[in-house]
C-alpha cells in the first residue's frame, strides 16, 4: 500500500516539479530584468537610490501568505494562477538582486573608476568594461540569495493554484498526511541546496577572475 | 603656444573655493611639478587638465583650445593619467590594462599587442613574463610601472602624474623616478607631476608651482624654488636642510 502512495506521489511529483522549476526560473528571470537595470540606475543617483530601495523594502515586508491573498482580487494583475504567483515572487525576489547590484557597483575601487574615465571611457564603457565586471560576484550573490528564498517561497504558490511542490505541501496539512507534506518540502529544500551551491560555485569562480 | 595654460582659474565645490585665481602655462616638453601640502588642491588642478573637472571661472586651455570646447573622451584619449597605486583594471591582464586606450580607439589587434610589448619593455617589464599577470600578481613598484606604461600606450602629448610613486618604499620610489627621467628625455613629453615630496620635485621638475591653500604661491625652476623667500616655499625648503630631516 506504501508502494502505491509513492508510486502515486512519484508520478505527480514530477509534474509538480516541473511547474515549481518553472515558477522559480520564471520570477528570477524578471527579478533580474527589472533588478539590475534599475540597479545601475540607482547606483549612478542617490535619488532613485533612495525611492527605487525603499520601494523593494516596503515589498520584501509584507508577509507572503498575505502578499498572495492581496493580489488575488486585484483585476488584471491579480487573480488565481501562476501570474499571480509570479508577481509575488518578483516582488520577493527584487530587493537583494537590486540591493547588490547597488552595493556592487559603487564598492568599485574609486581609483579604478576614476582611471577607467581619465582613459576616455565613455561612460557606457565605464559601467561595461569595468563596473559591472568588477560588480558581477557581487551581484551573482544577490541572485544565489533570492533564488534560494524564491524556490522556498514558491511553496506557498500553490495556495493561490499555481501548482508547484506546495501543493503537496498544502494537501498534507489539509489531511493531516505528514508523507504528502514531506514529499513537498524535501525536494523543495533539497532545489534549494543545489542553486545555492551551483550559483556559489559560479560566484567564486568570478571573484577569482 | 603653450600645450597647457591656466588663465586665472577658480574652482568651487558647495561655495567653498578651492583653486582660486591660478594662471600659469605648461610648455611643450617640459615638466611643470605641482608642489603643496595635502590639501592645497594639486588634484582639483590635475583634473581640470583632462576634463574630468571644469573651471568655475577662468579658462584652461589645452592645445589652444578651452577644455569645455574640447570632446572630453577625445581629449582625455589624448591625455596620459597615472595615479598612486596605479589604478589598474584588477581584473584585466596586464596587457589588457597598458593596450585599453589603443583598443578604445581600435587599433588592429596586431598593432595593439606589438604596442604593448613594446611599451612593457621599455619600462622594465619583460613582455614575455609579465603581459599575461593580472595586476594583483604584481609589486607596487611594478604596477606603478604598468601604469606609466598603459599612460604612454596611445602616444600621449601630455602626461598627468598624481603623487605616481606616493606609496612606494625609498628606494623604488628613487629607481621609478629616474624611469621617469630617462623616459622623459627620449620620449619629450608634457608632463604636469603632482607630489608633496619636494625632494621628489626638485629632482623631476624643469619647472615647480607651489600651491597654497588653492593659490599659486611660487612658481619658477628647482633653482630659484632653492632662492624663493615666498613663505610656503620656505617650509619646504626647510624639509631639505640636513637637521630639517631629523623632525
Ligand atoms: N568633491 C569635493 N567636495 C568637497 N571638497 C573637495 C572635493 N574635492 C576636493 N575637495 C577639497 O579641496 C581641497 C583640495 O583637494 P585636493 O584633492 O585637490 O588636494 P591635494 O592637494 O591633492 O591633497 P593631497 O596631497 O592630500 O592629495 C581639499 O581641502 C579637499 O577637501
Ligand atoms: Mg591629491
């Protein structure tokens, strides 16, 4: 009979993995397009610096059960489904990718900097050629942070239907099945373990650049 | 007509004064040393050469021209800029960092390497052995050379040295600066050489400016520095007397 359950939990479980995968790469992807760029922004100004962190704060304080629930009635970009589920987790995922790429770029050494425009770079090349090279550890580091927070938090996606590992999760508190929960948080902390030391493998690997 | 001129020249940051009133003019060839204690605005002046500060009031002329009619990336390509510690792209090769500015102007690639092999050797490094090392593999003299090196890539006319050698032991700092001499007189560069080490000046310069407190208390060659009853300029030469050193 235990074999049936596995049998069963194996099968959806790859599906359910798949859509967590999917939730994951999706939210940090656009964490990524929107943190980045809007990082170097406010490293070139005090004052986006100031609105543009304060506003991912505010996100990354509001509790994720309640994030969920807000967004569901909102029309257009809430709902129940994935998009919505994508939207909170980019909300999650935004401040230390933003973060970093801040704190990356102005801990550039000021003498190196200050060379890179006595050259002649323009400033395209400046940020090109040598800050975001010299940033990239720093800002992998905010994407390895995120990433692994992303794939813990995702587990509550399935709260609003946007499937993933939480659905198990959810089941199994719902009938009191402590497999069917453990069938989700495993695997989810075992993603976990693996982002975390595939991207600091990466990290190290460009700090020694 | 003079490859740098300051015509009364002011700079302000948030209504503090900083430079104020300086006119001098740096000839083709020579090497004009900008001498003052910490503070007195060596720096503020040296990046007013190269664009990367603009006068409040006066003008600065290079080449003939105002710095502010100048395209300021065109203008510091032009200009060969060494700081303390060199400033080196970490992680750059050493062949990398000396060949940037031939790159930012797109030399062919062949033209590039056999420019940086040429400059490694001509500052002491051996191309063979240290084009390839990243800037961290290299002593602060080597590095110091490296940037004398990457400055000279592009054939500068002008030369701008902010305290190059301020961080280096006694006697490298000697052997960096007799490069310089022989550099200086094979390659006939202008040269505008800021330092705090008046011993280091009146080795370097054709000619020295004393800056005090923003204004331009003394200028002329190492030996009428040597005869200046100007104050400040007595306080340093104060620095070269024999029991001047023992404090
Ligand atoms: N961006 C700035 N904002 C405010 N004050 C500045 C700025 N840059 C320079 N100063 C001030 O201007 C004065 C001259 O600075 P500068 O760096 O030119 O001095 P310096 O002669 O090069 O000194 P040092 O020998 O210590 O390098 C100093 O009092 C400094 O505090
Ligand atoms: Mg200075």
């Amino acid at each position: 009979m235990l074999s049936d359950v596995l049998q069963d939990l194996l099968e959806e479980g790859g599906e359910l993995l798949v859509q967590h995968l999917v939730l994951v790469f999706v939210s940090m992807a656009i964490a990524c397009a929107i943190g980045i760029p809007l990082g170097i922004a406010a490293a070139a100004s005090p004052r986006t610096r100031r609105f543009a962190l304060a506003f991912a704060g505010i996100g990354q304080t509001i509790p994720s059960l309640a994030l969920f629930g807000f967004l569901i009635p909102i029309p257009f970009i809430g709902g129940i489904g994935e998009h919505t589920a994508i939207l909170a987790l980019v909300v999650y995922a935004l401040l230390p990718v933003l973060r970093n790429t801040v704190t990356g770029i102005l801990g550039v050494d000021a003498g190196v900097r200050d060379s890179a425009i006595a050259m002649g770079m323009t400033p395209r090349q400046v940020l090109r050629m040598v800050e975001l090279p010299l940033a990239a550890p720093t800002i992998l580091a905010g994407i390895r942070i995120a990433t692994v927070t992303t794939i813990g938090t995702a587990t509550i996606a399935a709260a609003i239907g946007a499937g993933g590992l939480g659905v198990f999760i959810f089941r199994g508190i719902a009938s009191i099945d402590k497999l069917q929960i453990l069938a989700g948080a495993i695997p989810a902390a075992l993603l976990a373990l693996i982002a975390d030391a595939g991207l600091g493998a990466l990290e190290k690997r460009w700090s020694v650049r | 007509m003079p490859e740098i001129e300051f015509r009364n020249v002011g700079y302000a940051v948030g209504g503090r004064q900083i430079l104020c009133d300086i006119s001098f003019s740096v000839e083709a060839g020579e090497t004009l040393v900008l001498l003052g204690r910490s503070g007195s605005g060596k720096t503020t002046a040296l990046r007013l050469i190269n664009a990367m500060l603009l006068p409040a009031s006066g003008e600065l002329r290079v080449a003939g021209r105002p710095t502010t009619a100048h395209d300021r990336v065109a203008l510091r390509r032009s200009i060969g800029y060494v700081i303390q510690d060199a400033g080196l792209f970490p992680h750059f090769t050493v062949a990398r960092n000396v060949g940037l500015v031939p790159s930012l102007e797109n030399w062919p690639r062949e033209k590039v390497n056999a420019r940086v092999a040429e400059l490694l050797d001509r500052v002491g490094l051996p191309s063979q052995e240290f084009a390839n090392r990243k800037p961290r593999e290299l002593s602060g003299g080597q590095r110091q050379r490296v940037g004398v090196a990457r400055a000279l890539a592009a054939d500068p006319r002008i030369l701008l040295f902010d305290e190059p050698f301020g961080a280096l032991d006694p006697v490298t700092r000697l052997d960096l600066q007799n490069e310089f001499l022989r550099l200086r007189d094979e390659l006939r560069k202008t040269s505008v050489f800021v330092t705090h080490d008046v011993r280091e000046a009146m080795r370097l310069a054709t000619r020295i400016a004393l800056l005090d407190q923003g204004r331009l208390a003394f200028l002329g060659t190492p030996a009428e520095f040597r005869r200046s009853d100007n104050p400040e300029a007595a306080r340093f030469l104060e620095v070269l007397r024999p029991d001047g050193a023992a404090c």
